[in-house]
C-alpha cells in the first residue's frame, strides 16, 4: 500500500515538473514573440512610449505569456511543496534544454554545435544532481 501511494506522488511530481517546463518555455517563446512584434519601445518621445505601453497590454502574445507564467508559478509552487529546493532547483535547470530546442522549432532559430554540447551537459548534470 505504501509503495502504491509513492508511486502515485512520483508521478504527481513528475507532472508537475512536465506542467512546469512546458508552461515556463511556452511563456518564453511568447515573450520573444512578443517583443518581436512590438518593436523597441521609445524612450525619447512621451506619446511612442505611452502608445508602446497600450501595444504591449493587449499584445496576444504578451498576454498568452502572462497565462503561462501563471502556470508556471503555480506548478512550482506545488513542486516546492512536495520537493526538497535544492533538487527542484536542479530540474528547474531543464528549462535551458527545452526553451533553446522550442527556439528552434517555434521561432526558427538556429544552434551552434557548441550549443548543442552545452544543453547535453545540462541535460546530463541535472539528471545526475537530482538523482
């Protein structure tokens, strides 16, 4: 009976790690997109700035990465209640897999081989910390 409990709160914590990673690269995929959208705001004319500031809250992609930011908060915060900070923390480290990788698939965005060294060893290190 007790092994079945843990096997059930493993895959709790699984999903909520998975909840987290999706939910923390999709906002910054949405960001990018964002900004990409907007432009560089004005810093030197009053009226492009405020004109900048009503883009940026009602901007689609802005907004859906508000919702996802708030999914990530969310799922963290049930994760930190179920998992040690220093091994969530070292999961947390996956982020700098997935979001270069939905970069590339979302936005187009290429990567160097070196970068590809870096996410296996990030990959690798936060597999080996965590265990």
């Amino acid at each position: 009976m007790i092994s079945r409990l843990r096997i059930i709160e493993n895959i709790e914590i699984v999903s909520l790690f998975l909840i987290f990673l999706l939910s923390d690269t999709a906002t910054q995929i949405f960001l990018k997109m964002g900004a990409t959208h907007l432009g560089d705001p004005s810093f030197s004319d009053l009226d492009l700035f405020l004109n900048y500031l009503k883009d940026l809250v009602s901007n689609f992609y802005i907004l859906t990465a508000i919702f996802f930011v708030i999914i990530a908060f969310s799922s963290w915060l049930a994760i930190l209640s179920k998992v040690d900070l220093s091994k969530a923390q070292l999961m947390n480290a996956l982020v700098y897999v997935t979001v270069p990788l939905a970069s590339i698939f979302f936005l187009g965005e290429t990567m160097t081989q070196l970068q590809v060294v870096g996410i296996l060893l990030i990959t690798l290190g936060a597999i080996i910390a965590s265990a």
